[in-house]
C-alpha cells in the first residue's frame, strides 16, 4: 500500500518543474503505457483500479511477469495521478529518456522537424504524431515550446512520443548555427513563403513550425534560406499549425 506521502510525490509531477528535478513523468491509458514500456523507458511504478484490473487481467499479469512494480489504488486516489476529468483506470510512473538533451544532437535524418514556440501541448502532441505517420524520426523542440512530458501532451502524441528521438529545451539560435555548419539549409513555414506544391525542395532539410499566433521570430526568420507556405484558396485567415504541419509533410515526403 503507498504511503499518502509518497502519493502526493507522485503526483507533484503534474507539474513541469519537478518532472524536471526528479527526471520522471506521467502517463496515463493502457494504450500509452504500452507504447512507453515498449520503447524500452524504466517504468518506476505502474498504478491501477481494482475495476481496471478486472478488465485487464492479461495486462497486469504481463507486468508481473516483466517484473514491474505494480500498485492498486482507489479511485479518487488514482485521480490524483492525472489531470483528466474522467481517468482511464491506470497511470505510470517513467523515467525521462536520456538522449534528449543538446550534447548528444548528433542528427542522421535528412529532413528534420524544428518546433519554435509551439506553447500549447495539444498542438504539440499532435505535431509529435503526425512526424511519426510521415516517418520524420527526429525532431528539435526550443525551451520557449510546451513540456514533452505535459500529460496533455503525450496524450496528444497518442503514444508518438515513445517512437521519435526528441530534442527539447533547445535554444532555437544556438540549434540553427549548429544545422548551418552540418550543411542543412533551413525551411520555414510562414503565410508569406514560398509555395509548397511548387518549390524545389533541398536533399538536406529542416523545416521549421513556429505559433501561429505569433509567426516565426527574429531569430527563426534571421536563419532561415526559405520560406514556405500552403496556398491559400478561401477565406481562413491562418492554418492551426498541426494540420499545417501534416498537409506540408504529406507533400515532401509525397516527392522525395
């Protein structure tokens, strides 16, 4: 039985800054715990309902046999595990993977996703999944975007995160001088770029997805070779970022 103690621990990692200072995360659902313990990511402890466990007999006896440590809860207690009005019965306890961090930025890909400002965790999770459907295995996240490891945003991710390798808390400037010198020329999606479906693409690519309440910065826009753009055909003033993010990956990858 867990103490009520290290409950509330537990549950402070709702919170970014001590995800940050102990090196741990949430997740919530069967589905994404799977997808995190199939990466290969240390599960420190996985928490579930007696109603949980009575449906999913099979999963609980596949953590036993990996050796996992599991503990029960009641629900309101599990509920104060998550941030969801209605909680899926389970949630783990992760280590944070270790190769996200800048010393280790030691790219293979040729196109690259950098995500600038990107704040909310919806939109960054889902930007997360649709890398991971257009087979985009490595992306750059700057200091200034939302958590990875906002629970929103892992369930936005629909497990993606566990796919990719992930660099985050970047700064933007200090990635793009690094990506010039490794001969990547620097695309950047804005309203006044150029058009997608016509423009010549380059073998070596990063392509970068900035608010789209505020636009690429100074700092995006000064490191930048191109700018690119999704033709507009009616009325809309802007594209959400996540589904820009999907119509422009979709097009590259249709032609390279």
């Amino acid at each position: 039985m867990i103490s009520k103690n290290k409950l509330k621990y537990y549950s402070s990692l709702l919170h970014k800054k001590y995800r940050d200072s102990e090196g741990k995360f949430l997740a919530e659902g069967k589905k994404i715990i799977e997808e995190a313990m199939e990466s290969g990511i240390n599960a420190e402890v996985i928490f579930f309902t007696a109603e949980f466990a009575r449906h999913e007999e099979d999963f609980i006896s596949g953590c036993r046999k990996l050796q996992i440590r599991l503990e029960e809860l009641k629900a309101t207690e599990l509920k104060r595990l998550t941030d969801t009005v209605t909680p899926q019965g389970i949630v783990g306890v992760f280590d944070k993977p270790k190769h996200n961090l800048i010393e280790n930025l030691n790219l293979k890909s040729k196109l690259i996703v950098l995500l600038d400002n990107i704040t909310e965790p919806g939109n960054l999770g889902a930007i997360i999944r649709n890398c991971d459907w257009f087979g985009i295995n490595e992306i750059l996240i700057s200091q200034n975007s939302a958590d990875i490891y906002n629970p929103k945003t892992i369930r936005a991710s629909m497990g993606s995160i566990f796919h990719l390798k992930i660099f985050d808390e970047l700064v933007t400037g200090v990635v793009l001088s690094k990506l010039r010198s490794k001969n990547y020329k620097i695309l950047c999606a804005d309203l006044t770029g150029e058009n997608i479906f016509e423009m010549k693409l380059p073998d070596k690519a990063v392509i970068i997805f900035s608010s789209e309440a505020h636009g690429p910065s100074s700092v995006v826009l000064g490191n930048t070779d191109l700018r690119i753009t999704i033709p507009r055909f009616g009325n809309a003033e802007s594209l959400n970022v996540a589904a820009a993010t999907a119509v422009i990956l979709a097009e590259i990858k249709r032609r390279i």
